[in-house]
C-alpha cells in the first residue's frame, strides 16, 4: 500500500480519528456476520466480498492522508526478510499444538479451495491469500495495535490517540491487547493466538513500527496457508489417517 501514492496528502486533525481504523475492520466483520446467515448458495460470493469490502475504505483513506503510520518503513529489505520470518516464526508457533495433539485440533472443515469448482481452485486460492495474507495484516494490524493500542493509552484523559507514539509499552494497553485478540478469536484457537500476540507485542515494541508488524501478520498468514496447500492430505494423525488442514484458514 505504500505505493499507492508518491505523496500523499496529509490529513487534517479534525474529529476523534476513528473512522478511517474502524470502518475497514467493520465491513469485514458485517461482511463475515451476514455471510454465515446466507443460503449455502450464495456462500461462495462471500469470499470476493471479505477482500473488497476492507480494501475499498484502506484506500479511501489513505488516498487522503491517513494512516501516516504505515509510511516511511526504513528497515530495507533485510528488515523486511526479519519481520517477515518472525511472521513466520509465528506461523510455527500457530499451527504445532493442532498438528502434534489430536486432542486439540477442531472438528470443522475450514476454507473450501473448490468452493467454486475444480477449475477455479487457483483463482480461489489467490483470492484467499489476498485477503488472509495481506489485506487482513493491514486492517487487523491498524485497527488492533494502531488505535485500539493507543487509545487505550488516553481513554481516560480524552487525549487524541494520534499523540501517541507507535509501539509505545504500557502494561494496561499491553494487557487489554492480548485479550482484545484471544477472545477476538474462536475458542479452539485462543491458546495459540495468546502466544502469538504476546511474541508479537514484544516485536512490536522492539522495531517501534507498524508496518513491521503488518509484515510479520503477513508472514504468519501467508507461511500457514502455503503450509496447508502444501501438506494438506499429507499429515497424519495418531491413527495414521491424513489431516484435514483447511481448518486452519
């Protein structure tokens, strides 16, 4: 997203500055709330809609100055190849209780790669990863470790969450954080996306950028779901019978 304009302009400070953090996180969550309730035909036009709905208000947005955090990432591409392997890191760490301990992996199916046919898997599959790999990473990332992070921070002076600097630690913000992410998550996941968040945090409060965080998220994301097309059918369980590893995406 940063190059969508050499130079954006700036926003004006004006209002609580929430919109441009919570919108693109809402229309996802309305987008995945309504599509559970509709009929199993229409199911699989839900996915296109996961991706264009955040995406048209992150563009909106940025086009007219907001999100100033996610400029500037000066870590070059060796950073970039370190916050994308602490992504992947992540990764590992979300995905081996499930693989190791049948006791703990979910009986549900997960993303359906054929859901709108054979021949269509890799458009599917593409799709999938844009939106778990980086569409997610942005608005998640924004919304999560940009605003609610912060406001936190100020919620109980009515100061502008803005002031704050990015990656700032404080225990309060900390906690509410991780549990803002456990129970933002099912029930079967929350171990594993409890030690995520926490490894995440630290990173986060060692690189003091966000954009490196959208990285990580992305590495986490991407490195899962490369995985499961990679391994799915070739895992087994105790009983030696293969894994469905859908579940996980």
């Amino acid at each position: 997203m940063e190059q969508l304009s050499k130079n954006p302009p700036q926003a004006r400070r004006e209002g609580h500055g929430w919109g441009a953090y919570f919108l693109p996180y809402l229309a996802f969550m309305l987008v995945v709330s309504i599509g559970g309730g509709l009929p199993e035909g229409l199911q699989p036009y839900v996915l296109p809609l996961q991706v264009a709905a955040p995406v048209g208000f992150l563009l909106f947005y940025y086009q007219r100055g907001h999100y100033p955090e996610l400029r500037g990432y000066p870590f070059g591409l060796g950073g970039f190849a370190l916050d994308f392997g602490v992504g992947i890191a992540g990764a590992a760490l979300w995905m081996a209780p499930y693989l190791w301990i049948d006791s703990m992996r979910p009986d549900e199916p997960g993303f359906d790669p054929a859901l709108w046919g054979a021949s269509l898997v890799p458009l599917a599959l593409f799709v999938r990863a844009l939106g778990y790999g980086v569409v997610t990473p942005f608005m998640e990332e924004l919304f999560v470790r940009s605003w609610l992070l912060r406001y936190i921070d100020v919620c109980d002076k009515r100061d502008d969450f803005r002031d704050v600097p990015i990656g700032r630690f404080r225990w309060r913000s900390f906690a509410v954080v991780v549990a803002w992410f456990a129970f933002s998550h099912l029930a079967w996941e929350r171990p594993v996306a409890i030690a995520w968040i926490v490894l995440t945090m630290l990173w986060f409060y060692y690189r003091k950028n966000l954009m490196s965080l959208v990285i990580a998220h992305a590495g986490s994301n991407l490195g899962i779901l490369a995985f499961v097309i990679w391994q799915d059918g070739r895992w087994l369980d105790a009983d030696g019978n293969p894994i469905n590893l859908w579940f996980f995406v």
